[in-house]
C-alpha cells in the first residue's frame, strides 16, 4: 500500500464558533447537553475529514462531562484537532469554551475525545495518513491518547473478566445498600 504524505496537527486544526440561542435551551433555560454533543461531533468530523481528505465517522466517544452549565446568550467555541492516528482510525480532542459576551468570563465547560475511522466512496475502511508533530503539546496529546486507549482496553477486559460469570444472587445483598427495590420474589 502506497504511505499517504503525513499531515501536520495544524493543518486540520477546526474552530467552531455558535451563539446559544433559545431554541437550545432545555427545561431549565440552559443548553440542551444533546445540542453541545451534536456541536462537538460536528467539529471532530470536519477535523477529521481535514486530515484524512475524505469522509469519515465517528465509532466512539470517550467519557463526557460537563463541568459548568452553558447559558442562552453565551457563546461557544468548539477547538478540534487530531491527537493520534492509528491505521484506519484517529483520535480527534475537542475543548469546549462558553464566554460570557457582557462579562467577557471565560468557562472551560469539558474536552471529550471523539474515536473516528476514515472510510472510502464504497464505504470500506480506509489509511489515515500519519500525523506530523510540530511541537510537545501534540506530543503530549499523541502519548496521552495512547495511554488512554490502554486503559480502556484494559477496563474492557477488567470488566468483562469480572461480569462474565457474575452471580446476580450472591450480589443481592450489595443491592441492600443502594437506591433500589425489588418488586418480585425470587
Ligand atoms: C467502527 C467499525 C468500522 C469497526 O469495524 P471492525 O470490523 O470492528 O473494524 P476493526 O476492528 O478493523 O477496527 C477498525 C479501526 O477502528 C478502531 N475501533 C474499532 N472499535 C473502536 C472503538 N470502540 N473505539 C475506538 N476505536 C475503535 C480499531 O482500533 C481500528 O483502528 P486502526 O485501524 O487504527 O487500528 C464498525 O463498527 C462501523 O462501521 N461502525 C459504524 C460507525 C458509524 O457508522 N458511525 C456513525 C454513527 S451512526
């Protein structure tokens, strides 16, 4: 297989910009947590299609969490770029920023890490080319993404190797001190 011409971070580097209007808002008044989800896989999309040059879609999305609530009024800017590139696949970090427009206040409300495989015109899995590292930031972004992907391997086999022949009878007892009821008998 022909190797595709590396790409630097920068090249595919995305910057969304959106004002929060009220039509995004939930019961609450505040954003709708599903909007900012769209937002965030819109702009690891168009990043990733930037650095493999083609289409591509998103398999996974690493843990979200919203640290500080989003207001109508404010606006969101949504920073995407390439972390780490596998064969087919890459990994796109996006961080999310609310500002205040009246107060100028800064938030940094999360960055989630968006899994993406390149795919070709017959939908088949496609190289994504190499990423070029300008600098020890893309470095660090390249080495954390690695250990992530290792710790998630490791927790999926953790998980399994612990649920596999679970005994849902031996475990009742644990249920005593949680939040819940059982409305049948065994
Ligand atoms: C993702 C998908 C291609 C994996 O298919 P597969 O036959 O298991 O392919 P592979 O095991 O060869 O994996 C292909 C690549 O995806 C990566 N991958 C697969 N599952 C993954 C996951 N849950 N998280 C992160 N990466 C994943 C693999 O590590 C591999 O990367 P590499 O080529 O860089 O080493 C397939 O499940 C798919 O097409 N899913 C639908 C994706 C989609 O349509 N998304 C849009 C939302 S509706």
């Amino acid at each position: 297989m022909i190797e595709l011409p590396s790409k630097p971070v920068s090249y595919s580097r995305t910057i969304i910009t959106e004002l929060m209007i009220p039509s995004y808002s939930n019961f609450e008044g505040r954003i709708h947590g599903g909007i900012l989800l769209s937002l965030m896989d819109k702009a690891a999309t168009a990043c990733a299609a930037k650095h493999t040059g083609g289409y591509c879609v998103t398999v996974s999305v690493d843990e979200v969490s919203f640290f500080h609530p989003i207001e109508v009024g404010e606006i969101v800017t949504l920073m995407a770029s390439v972390n780490y590139v596998g064969n087919t696949s890459l990994v796109v970090g996006v961080k999310v920023e609310a500002e205040n427009i009246k107060t100028g206040v800064l938030k940094h409300t999360n960055t989630t890490y968006f899994n993406l495989v390149a795919k070709d015109e017959l939908g088949r899995l496609r190289q994504v080319p190499r990423l070029l590292l300008e600098n020890m930031e893309d470095v660090r972004r390249f080495t954390e993404a690695m250990i992530r992907r290792e710790f998630k391997l490791q927790t999926e086999v953790n998980f399994t190797a612990k649920t596999k022949n679970i005994d849902l009878i031996r475990e009742l007892p644990k249920l005593k001190k949680e939040r819940c009821e059982l409305s049948f008998d065994i």
